[in-house]
C-alpha cells in the first residue's frame, strides 16, 4: 500500500465508523456487494495482483474492502454510495 491508499482507505473507515454510531448500516447488503463486484470484476480497470487481491486500475483500491463499504464509490461512476443518510 501507498501513501495514497493508507489516507482513502481510513477517510472511507472515518466515514463508515460516523454512520455506524448514528445507528446507520456502515456495510452494505449482501445483495449489493455481488451487485458491485459483479461490476468491478467485469471491469477494463480491473487488476490482478494474484488470486486473493484485486485491485482498480482508477482509485488503486483493494476490492473485497471497496465493494463491502456502504460510502464507497466507483471512481467512473459505475456504482454509488448507498444512501445512508
């Protein structure tokens, strides 16, 4: 990991810890992680470390963590924050 995903990865925990202790779902439903992983993994931006850690070409992000975290985005807008608010 870099310096640039150290400081995304504890922004979206900061975001993620602020919705849970308003009593919000921080996770997303299993329904909406294989909604997103089956978007991420037929992606052009995908990238294949080895079998367990994938990772995207455009914000350099681990997936397992990306797909599962409710405020987390698609950097090419192909799937959003679930709205949590």
């Amino acid at each position: 990991m870099n310096l640039s995903q150290i400081i995304s990865f504890f922004k979206s925990i900061k975001k993620s810890l602020w919705i849970y202790f308003k009593g919000q779902n921080a996770i997303v439903s299993f329904e909406e992680m294989q909604y997103r992983k089956n978007i991420c993994y037929n992606c052009e931006n995908l990238v294949k470390e080895n079998q367990k850690v994938l990772r995207c070409k455009e914000c350099n992000c681990i997936l397992k963590f990306k797909i599962s975290l409710a405020v987390s985005e698609c950097p090419i807008d192909k799937w959003g924050a679930v709205n949590t608010f």
